[in-house]
C-alpha cells in the first residue's frame, strides 16, 4: 500500500468459496461482481429469495488517484451467494452481483476501509456515476482526464446516516432560476418517526419527490421554461418538452437550473440540464423526477442515479460529512475519463 492513497473499483473479483459438503458447489471459475449503479425501471425491487453466507478473499486494484496500481487484497471477505433469478430481471446480462454500499458492518465501504484501518485509511468512498465510471475507496486525489483533480470543485454539507444505514443530507429549501419554490418545508425535515428529508440511492433511477414537492416543482420549471413547447409526457414523467426546441450548452440542454439549498443558505446543489432533463422519447425531452405520492411513510426527496451521474459524490463518514461537486462537463471532464491505463 507504500504510496497509494486508495482504491478503486470498476469491477471486484471474488474467488469462490469451497462449500460443505450436501452444499450446492460453485464451478472453479471466478465470479466478476459488477458495481450496480442503480436499478433499471424494469427490476422488481421486492423480489427476494435465500441465500447463502460465504467468505473468502477480495482482490482490487490500488490507486495513487489518476491510474490504477498493484492488486490489495481483502482476506475474510464476506459476501453471499445469491440465486440467478434475483439477477434475471431488469439488470443488464453482463452484470453477476450487486455491492451494497450503505451504513452496514458487511457492506462493501465497510469491509473494506475496515481491513486497510491500521494503514490510516480513511473510511471514505466516492461515487462517479457514468457508463463507465468509477468508484474510489479511500481520500482524494480522485483525477479524470486531462489531468483534472476532480475533488477541487467539491461542496460539502453534512451527512446523516439513519438507523437503517442509509444515507440523507439537509435540504432547506429548493430554488429554480434562482427563485424560491414554494413548497411545504416540513417536509424537508426529518420527524420523530424517522419520515421526511432528502435521501440519496443508487437503487432508484431518477430523483422521486413527495406529490406536493413534485407538483410544486414541476408546475415552476414549466413557469420558467414556458417558451418551449410542451408535448404530452412520457411515463413515468410529469412534464415534457419538445426537444428540437431546446439549446443545448456543455451541462446539457439550455433549461433553468434546479438548485438544493442546503444547510447553508450559501451551499448549493445545483443540477444542471445534463442531470435534470432526460430524453424519454426521440425528439422528446422530460423533467427527469417522479412523483412519489402523497404517501408520508419515507424521504420526501429521494435523491437518483441519474441526478449524481457525472458528479462526483463523496462520502465521507469520518468527518460526518457529504461532498458533490455538481456536473463535472462544467469542468471539461466527466466521470467516463478515468485513465483506466496500469501503473506497472
């Protein structure tokens, strides 16, 4: 680990285990677990099925920051053996596992950062959704091509971990074209009962909002953007628009941005065109979040894949707190640029 200050991960190995005996036994051949970003709309999320418990060792790649570098790896790492079918429906062939990465003693972050503790290394991983982005365990620098320190432009604000290991942070307020959306702020918090404020999860595609927020938000971008025709919505989207219509700039299309005010009235998410319009249809562009009902037993924001693709988001968990830096293509980079070249 001389001279690596963390890891990276675009796909983990995990050999695996020797079984008992009466055990069903596993082929002698390796098992590639691909880094789910999120689930595809078409996954059913309530399937489930046992499985079995398993250890054995971890091999990934080391990273100075820009490239990758020699293998560590992560002996007694447990993982479990789960059924194909939980694998058959909504995710991509290719793809043969799925990393937890919440607040938990088994997830990924946890065992790995765990097993590298007595080296300084900080319980830290970074998330740099694209289709072939990267996943860093471990303190910056995190660089993307052309030599581009990706942590500089990071906001931070506090992180939250809930009783169950997820992950929020606290929005105050939301704001389009710079003007407040009017909306029920109490939502926003977090009660007694553990319902309300904003989560993030890879798990759900796009950004679900709670009805009021949703309709709120949806009825002021359309306000703001009211010189571009609108066409009739795609499912599961409230409001879409006409495509051709649209400028386009280098953080997407040329629409109002969309930003979370945080813990600070100074400290911004800002969600660009590139992150908050989504083509649903060709030559039809819509507002890319999903009214989530009047249903008050969650998050009222439920912060989605898509609204992180080509940010980078970093939690930190030994200083408590979150990072993102907003679109990277505002920094002439992306989260598809890692040099995923080897250091020898």
């Amino acid at each position: 680990m001389e001279g690596y200050y963390g890891l990276l991960v675009r796909k983990v190995t995990v050999r695996p285990p020797t079984m008992p005996l009466g055990a069903t036994r596993l082929n002698a051949l390796e098992l590639t677990v691909i880094i789910a970003t999120y689930a595809p709309p078409g996954m059913d999320q309530g399937l489930t099925a046992m499985s079995e418990l398993a250890q054995d060792v971890l091999s990934i790649q080391s990273t100075q920051g820009s490239n990758p570098g020699p293998m560590v790896r992560v002996p007694q790492f447990l993982f479990t053996c789960a059924p194909s079918l939980l694998l058959q429906r909504g995710l991509p062939s290719t793809v043969q596992g799925v990393a937890g990465l919440g607040h938990s003693l088994i997830s990924l972050p946890t065992q790995v950062t765990s097993h590298f503790s007595s080296a300084g290394f900080a319980p830290i991983f970074a998330l740099c959704l694209a289709p072939k982005g990267v996943m860093f365990f471990g303190d910056s620098p995190y660089y993307m091509l052309p030599n581009v320190d990706i942590t500089r432009p990071l906001s931070y604000t506090p992180l939250i971990i809930s009783p169950q290991g997820e992950y929020y942070m606290e929005v105050k307020s939301i704001k389009i074209n710079d003007k407040d959306v009017p909306i029920d702020t109490a939502l926003l918090s977090i009660n007694k009962q553990g319902v309300g404020g904003t989560k993030l999860s890879t798990i759900n595609p796009y950004t679900i909002l709670h009805h009021s927020i949703f309709k709120a938000v949806t009825q002021f971008f359309s306000k703001e953007l009211s010189a571009i025709p609108q066409v009739k919505p795609v499912a599961p989207f409230g409001v879409c628009f006409k495509s051709k219509s649209i400028k386009k700039s280098r953080v997407g299309l040329e629409v109002p941005n969309i930003d979370l005010v945080l813990h600070d009235k100074h400290v911004m998410w800002r969600i660009y065109g590139a992150n908050s319009i989504v083509e649903a249809a060709p030559g039809v562009s819509c507002l890319a979040f999903v009214d989530g009902g009047m249903d008050n037993n969650g998050a009222s924001i439920i912060i989605g894949a898509y609204q992180m693709e080509n940010n980078l988001v970093q939690f930190d968990k030994a200083r408590s707190r979150l990072g993102f830096s907003s679109s990277l293509l505002f920094y002439k980079t992306s989260c598809n640029n890692f040099n995923f070249t080897a250091i020898p």
